[in-house]
C-alpha cells in the first residue's frame, strides 16, 4: 500500500508507484484528502489500476481501513508529511491512512518530506523517535532544494532511492538485520585518462555496487560507497565518494576499508593505465599511424586488501568479497574461471556473473553465482539486481554469523 500525504512532493510519488508497478507490485494507493489537492484521484487510479479512496465512508462494506492494513505485505508512506507523522504518533484514525496505520500488521516505512524548519521542529524530531520506537522505518529525508528558495534537509528522497528501501524492508520483513556493520562498497569502472579528453574506460554502469549499497544502507548498515564514473542517483543514507582513476579508487577504498568489518569490490577496475598521460590533447597529425599508446599495470586493489588482512593491516575480521565477470572461453565456462578466481584472489565470496555478450551491463536484471573457499556455490540466481544485492548481503551476514 502506497500511502500519500499532502505534501507538494506527492507528484514524485506518482513516478514511485510508477516504479513499484513496474517492479511486479500490486499497489493500493490510498492519498489523504490534503494529497488530492497536489495530485487527483485519477492519476492514482490510473497507475495503480485500482480503486482510489481516502475515507472510511468510502468503502463501507468492504471494511477498507481493515482489509487495506491486513492484506497489504509492505505500507510505505510518501510523502509523510509533519502532520501526517503527529497523526500516526497519537493514533488518530481520521482518514483511511491513518486508520490502516493503526491496523496494518505488516512493516511500514515512512518517507518524511517537509520544510527544513517542520524536520527539525521538536515536536517533528519527538515523534519520528516516537515511530522509530515502535518499529516504524523512517527514512531520513534528503537534503537539497525544497519548495521555495530555501534548501536544507527536508527533500523527498529520489523515487528510485524509495523503491530500493521499499525493496529491502520487503526483503527482511522490515528488520535492520545490518545495523552496526560498517561497510565500504565499490561501484563503477574506472577512467585511466590519456590526454585531457580521451580515457581509457569499460562498460560498468555502477547499477549492481549501488544496488548492493542500497540494499546494506536499507537494512541498517553504515555505508561508504566509493563510485567510479557513475551517473546513478544516490542511494538513501549512503555516504558517496566519487573517484576517477584507478589510482584514487584505491586510495577511496583504502581509507574508508580501515574501520569497515565489510569491503566489497564491485568496481570494474582498469588494470592498466597509459604510461604517460598527454599534457595536451593529441593531435591527428600527418602521419599515418598514431604512436602506440604505453601501459603500465595499476594496483589490484582487492588483491591490496587480501594482503592487508594478512599482514595485520586490515583486521582479521574483515570480510572481503569479490566480483568475477567472467565469460566462457575454449578452455573453461564462467564458473570453472570463477572457482579458479575465488582461489586466487584469496576473498571470502566471488559474485560471478557470466557477461558474455555484455548481458550485463546497463541491465536492471543479472544472474550470478555466489561462491565461497568450502566450495559451495550458491545459484544461479536470477532477478533484478536489487535481488541479487540482498542476497548477496544474506550470505555476507551467513558468514559473519558463522566467525563470531
Ligand atoms: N579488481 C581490483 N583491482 C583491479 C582489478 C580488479 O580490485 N585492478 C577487483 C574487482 O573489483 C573485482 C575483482 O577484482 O572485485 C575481479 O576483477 P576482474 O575483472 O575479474 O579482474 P581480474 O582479477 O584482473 O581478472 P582477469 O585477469 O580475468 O581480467
């Protein structure tokens, strides 16, 4: 169920329903009647396909305030506005949504989205602490650009970044199974420049390390997540780093992986880098055949963490989990180059994924294999990359479980 209030951020929760929709969810939207005065009823119809009501008199015989709250799997609220969240805190049942917040039996997250002054408004902070309590998920609201001129924390966050909490308070039935692990994620690929304005670049879209920081900040995790090259929105409650090169992706990761118990690479890493980068950019000259451009190798930076951890420098307890893409080729399949990759590299977990044909890259949807040093393989699993992030995350908890 896809509660709106009425707040001006209601129009962005037409492209989350959108986006839920398209997911494969089921959403009864139930606005309250200040929402409609932002966004009307038949936008809400239209995209849900499905009846649109706000009060209890609406829907009498089907006894909507209960069957709303009891059958719903998930109640997200956005946005929820300063009013919104008093009501909730004093249990009123005024409207339809408030009365199935007092019914619903499932989780229910809330989106909080009002002036920067109504965020920080004792009575406001006194009642998310309140909802929090009580096992509410209350999303922090953005910071940035609000209605008028002002800005400050108060933004709606991005749908997308709302349909990622979505996904994980689904994922774990509300619980924030993460809280307290610290953890550095690596996302994109690399750009190795060779003059001012040519690269050295790959394929990554930066889709799967930002789902897996999405789905680890969603479930309570504090993240770090070191982003090369990508034009992603920000995942909620996620601290990002932007790097460019190789190089300062190691030196990004490196710094953040000191008070991290997980650190997982799933950056494209260029392993080499022009020898010389061009002061100016290189011409096409006259001559026939441009000069051969010279690389030299960079770091292998899981390789680097891998030594740390041996040496002393890292933490024992350091997770560390790897990316293999992998293709098929004449003397092994993907799996056989992924096992071979997992004994080499030295990591805990090796998330395979077979990219022949570049299947991959750009694509909401993947199939990966999980593979650990006791040989097991978990997979294929198949899904949507958010998927896959969760389980990834519930095979990295396995296994802290399992050394503690
Ligand atoms: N990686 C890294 N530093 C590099 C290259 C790769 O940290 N310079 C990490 C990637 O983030 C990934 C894992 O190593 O987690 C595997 O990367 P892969 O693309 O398979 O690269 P290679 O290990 O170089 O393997 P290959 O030689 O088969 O290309």
């Amino acid at each position: 169920m896809l509660g709106v209030g009425g707040g001006i951020a209601a129009y962005k929760a037409a492209h989350l329903l959108r986006l839920l929709t398209e997911a494969g969810h089921e959403v009864r939207v139930v606005p309250t009647e200040a929402a409609l005065q932002f966004v009307g009823r038949a936008t809400w119809a239209a995209l849900s396909g499905q009846p649109v009501h706000t009060s209890v008199w609406d829907d009498v015989e089907g006894v909507g305030h209960v069957r709303v709250g009891k059958t719903a799997d998930l109640v997200v609220v956005a946005p929820a506005t300063a009013d919104l969240l008093a009501r909730a805190v004093a249990g009123r049942a005024d409207d339809l949504l408030t009365a199935t917040l007092l019914t619903a039996t499932c989780p229910v997250l809330m989106v909080p989205a009002m002036h920067t002054e109504m965020w920080q408004h004792p009575a406001t902070v006194a009642n998310v602490a309140t909802l929090r309590e009580r096992g509410i998920l209350v999303l922090d609201p953005a910071v940035g650009r609000l209605t008028g001129a002002d800005t400050g924390p108060g933004r709606l966050p991005e749908p997308e970044a709302i349909a990622q909490a979505v996904h994980a308070a689904l994922h774990t039935g509300g619980r924030r199974d993460l809280a307290g692990l610290r953890v550095v994620v690596s996302a994109g690929g690399t750009r190795e420049p060779v003059d001012p304005v040519r690269f050295l670049g790959n394929r990554s879209s930066g889709l799967q390390g930002y789902a897996l920081a999405a789905a680890a900040a969603a479930r309570g995790a504090e993240v770090t997540l070191v982003s090369a090259n990508v034009a992603l929105v920000d995942p909620a409650g996620v601290r990002v780093v932007p790097v460019g090169t190789a190089l300062e992706l190691e030196a990004a990761v490196g710094a953040a992986a000191a008070a991290a118990d997980v650190v997982v690479m799933a950056a494209a890493v260029a392993d080499f880098r022009p020898a010389e980068v061009a002061a100016d950019k290189i011409k096409k000259g006259a001559q026939q055949e441009p000069a051969p451009i010279a690389l030299v190798r960079n770091p292998d930076v899981l390789a680097g963490l891998v030594a740390a951890r041996r040496s002393g420098t890292l933490p024992a307890t350091t997770t560390l989990v790897g990316f293999a893409a992998e293709t098929g080729d004449a003397d092994a399949d993907a799996l056989q180059h992924a096992r071979a990759k997992l004994a080499s590299k030295g990591v805990d977990l090796l998330v395979a994924n077979d990219v022949a044909g570049g299947a991959v890259f750009g694509r909401a949807g993947t199939v990966v294999h999980l593979l650990t040093p006791d040989g097991a393989v978990a997979g294929p699993i198949a899904g949507a990359k958010a998927e896959v992030a969760h389980a990834v995350w519930d095979r990295v908890a396995g296994l802290r479980a399992a050394t503690t």
